[in-house]
C-alpha cells in the first residue's frame, strides 16, 4: 500500500500520475505497474533465482503460474546449465 503525504491511502489514478512524472522526469518511457512487476520478475529469473522466491514476491499461488509467465527467460539459464553440465564432465579435456 502506498500512502499520501500524510499519511492517507494514494488513490490508484494518483499513484499512477505519480509514476509517470516519475519516470518522465528521469527521461524513460511511459509503464504501467503491471510492467515495472513483470520486468523485475523476468530480472529475477534471467539471474537465476529461485522460483519458489520469486513467487513469493509476486505473490503467485503457485510456482507454475511463475514459471508458465515468465518462461520465455529460461533459455539463456539453460545454455547455463549445459556449458555448466560440460564443466563438470570436462568436456574437450580428453576425460
């Protein structure tokens, strides 16, 4: 929840005013709230966080809902995981 100046509950329309003065005084494009949570999901994954935490955050029900939306960033982890895999079982070392 996000409050006034003193104190009140922010009415949504001006929390989103707020938002996008915000941005536009720092020089960045026009997003929802909706964006900013979808963005910071997707950092989360692409750093390899757990999901189980970033379902927590979001405050998914389930892990599959996390994972169903934010799927599209698990191919780069799973590049990771196959050079990582490669390591591991050293791969071009003659072994």
């Amino acid at each position: 929840m996000f409050t006034s100046s003193i104190g009140t509950p922010m009415m949504p329309g001006d929390l989103t005013k707020r938002l996008q003065r915000l941005l536009a005084d720092a020089g960045l494009p026009r997003l929802r709230y909706h964006d900013l949570r979808h963005g910071t999901a997707s950092l989360l994954v692409g750093q390899g966080i757990h999901p189980r935490t970033i379902m927590e955050i979001l405050g998914h029900s389930t892990i599959k809902v996390t994972m169903n939306t934010y799927a599209h960033v698990a191919p780069a982890l799973q590049r990771e995981a196959a050079t990582s895999l490669d390591q591991v079982f050293g791969s071009g070392s003659g072994a």
